[in-house]
C-alpha cells in the first residue's frame, strides 16, 4: 500500500483534509434472490465472474484496518450469496473491524447464522418489504421471503446478536409503516431504518410505481413522530424524507467523499453506492491503486469535495456547508449534469418541475414493477 504524504492527503479543490472515514460498506456481491423494484444497487449489476475473489477481500479487509477504518458493513446484493462470507467476517474480526451484516435474510439458515456469528459476526440489518407476506413477497418478488425473514430475525436475536430492520417505504406499502415499527418491536430490533425510496437507479426505473402521495409523506411523518416518542428508550427509529417532497436537500453522505466510501463487488472505490450512475466520472479499483491513495487523490472523490465546484444558487447560499448542495447522483439522474444543485433544493430552477412530477406520478394507477435483475429488469406481468 502506498505511502501517503501530508501533501497527498489535502483535497486539491479546497485544501481542506479529508480523514479516512471510520465505517465502510463492502458491496460483496451484486447477486441477490430478491428483485426490489428500488434496489440501490446500478441497473448495469456487476456480475459475479468479475467480483473480488476471497483473498483479494481479505487484502482488502487488512489495509483497511491498516489505514484506520473500525466498521464494515457487509451488504450487496445478498451478502450470503458468497461461500465465503464466514471467511470474510472472521477476517473482519481478527482485523479488528465491528462487523455488520446487511442481508434480505432469505439465503440463511439457522446453521449458516450459527457459522457467522462464531466468526465473530456483531450486528445484523434484515430488510422488510412490507409488514405480511402479501406486499413484502410482492415487492421482494420471492415467494415465502417475508415467513423466512422472520424466523431469520429470530435466530438472530436468539444468538444474542443486535438486530436492525430495514424498512424501505413507498407508495405500495406505506400503509402498513404502523405495523412493520410494531413487529420490529416485536422481532426485539433495537433500531429501524424508516427509508424512503430515493430515486436513482432502479427506483427511477419504477418511479411511476413507487412515488408516494403527498398526503402518504406527511402521514409517515406523524407515524414515526408519535411512534419515537411512544418506543423511547426501546426502538430507535431513523427516518429519511422522500427528497421530492422536501425544501431542502439532504447532506446526501454527509457531503461527496467526506466522510463515507463503499466498495463495489468488482472493487471500485466510491464515494456513495450509485456513484456509478453518474456515468461522466471515472472510478477506481482496489485492485489497481491503494484505497488511501483513491480516498485522499482520486478525481472522482475530489470531483464535488468542498464548494468550490458549485454553481449558482449554491455557491452564494449560506446552507452550502450543510447539505454541500444536496446529492450528487440524483442531480445527475434529473439534470444529466452532476455539477448541478440537486433539484430536490427550493432554490433549484428544476424544484418546481420535480413537485409536479412527484404529485403525477403519485396520483397513477401504474402500480406494477421492474424487478431488478441481470438482464435489465423484468415487467411485473411477465415475472408472475
Ligand atoms: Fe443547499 Fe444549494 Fe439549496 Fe443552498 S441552494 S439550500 S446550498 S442545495
Ligand atoms: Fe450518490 Fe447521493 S446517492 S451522492
């Protein structure tokens, strides 16, 4: 691994310094059972004959102990679609790295879960596509996922292992928020992730069927409102607006290549997991350069650090250090320019545009999918 000096370590736009970030998301593989119809995953999946191989992982995992990262967060696709993710955890481990594993749960069984945790496995993320089997089968489009993943969930918790659900919420299964926070509960998860779909990727693909009502937004608002202050102390509930319902942009990541990086099944190094939808920049593998060296050096990650790239209205607007403009992939994804102030911004010329398109599309009927997949997606009535 190379060496970095002081001087390599400032990013050329800004002279500010940008550390190493403490946590990274290791994209394992692009395989996965599941088909969600909002998969942040790109619609061009990598696929499996170009992922890292086991030891090209466990160099990985190594150097990023050795540059100072402490969390790994195993995902995908479907983490458990690699044989060897026992191998890869109990690398984690022994490098010292808190392990979490971010899984659709339909790939374990109770003997796979017993493997993982004796690896040294720390915490587990299960994703819901719904509170029954009706609508969570249906979104997932995999028969029998929803029964799976709560006896999955169960073992978890039976192992002593912390749980966290997932819970992506749309147009076609909002309804049922109050009682997926219940069986979260109810599963002993100590935290949910309310997340609305954000629309890069697939989810843009399948906007038509996922855009929320306005009157959805803010109903999903008082839910988890009253819904914290009712589980204090027993569920922590993290909630993301859906962007075209809002004023002001999220600080997507925290800001491009500030504080965040993730690992793409055939190692790219990027700055948040659709990066690669912004088809003008050029990204890095592991396999090529160091990841200190990529972090601090590459121009994809300086491209949007700092302010100095912005264009009006950012760049005279006193929010600029708080949501660095908003986020990058979906200014691209709505303007084709990713220099652009993310149209989710009230102050975007195209924020107008975005509300009328949202208020459309929520108010049709065009509810069927386009699961995700390897050959660009499949439409719903054919996948039935
Ligand atoms: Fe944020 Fe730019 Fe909007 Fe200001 S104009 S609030 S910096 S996105
Ligand atoms: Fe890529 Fe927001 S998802 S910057």
């Amino acid at each position: 691994m190379n060496e970095l000096t002081p001087a390599a370590q400032i990013g050329p736009a800004t002279g500010e310094t940008y550390a190493i970030p403490l946590a990274v998301l290791a994209e394992l593989t692009h395989r996965c059972p599941l088909q969600c119809p909002y998969c942040s995953n790109p619609v061009n999946l990598d696929p499996s004959s170009s992922e890292l191989t086991t030891e090209e992982w466990l160099r990985v995992i190594d150097e990023l102990a050795e540059i100072g990262v402490l969390q790994i967060h195993l995902s995908g696709g479907e983490p458990a679609a690699r044989k060897d993710l026992e191998q890869i955890v109990a690398a984690a481990n022994r490098a010292g790295l808190y392990t979490n594993l971010i899984t659709s749960a339909v790939m374990l069984d109770r003997k796979r879960l017993d493997a993982l945790a004796d690896a040294g496995l720390n915490h587990v993320q299960i994703s819901f596509q719904g509170a029954e089997s009706g609508v969570a089968d249906r979104v997932g489009g995999f028969r029998n996922g929803h029964a799976r993943k709560l006896e999955v969930a169960g073992w978890v918790r039976e192992l002593g292992l912390p749980l966290t659900v997932n819970a992506v919420m749309h147009r076609q299964n909002l309804h049922q928020l109050p009682e997926m926070i219940d069986m979260a509960v109810a599963l002993g998860a100590g935290r949910i992730e309310v997340a609305n779909v954000q629309y890069y990727g697939w989810a843009l693909k399948n906007r038509r069927a996922l855009m929320p009502t306005e009157a959805q937004v803010e109903e999903c608002l008082r839910i988890v409102e009253a819904a914290r202050i009712r589980l204090h102390g027993i569920l922590e509930i993290d909630h993301v607006l859906p962007d075209y319902y809002a004023d002001r942009p999220k600080a997507c990541m925290g800001g491009w290549a500030r504080q965040f990086f993730n690992i793409s099944p055939q190692g790219k190094v990027l700055p948040c997991h659709a990066a690669e939808t912004i088809t003008t920049l050029q990204f890095e593998s592991v396999r090529d350069r160091s990841i200190a060296d990529i972090w601090h050096n590459s121009a994809a990650f300086n491209a949007f650090r700092g302010t100095a790239w912005m264009p009006e209205p950012c760049r005279g607007c006193a929010h600029k250090e708080e949501d660095f403009g908003g986020c990058r992939c979906q200014a691209f994804a709505l303007t084709g320019d990713a220099h652009a102030t993310d149209p989710a911004c009230a102050l975007s010329p195209r924020h107008a545009e975005i509300f009328r398109v949202a208020a459309e599309e929520s108010a049709e009927q065009s509810d069927r999918f386009i699961y995700r997949n390897f050959s660009g997606g499949t439409a719903e009535k054919d996948a039935r």
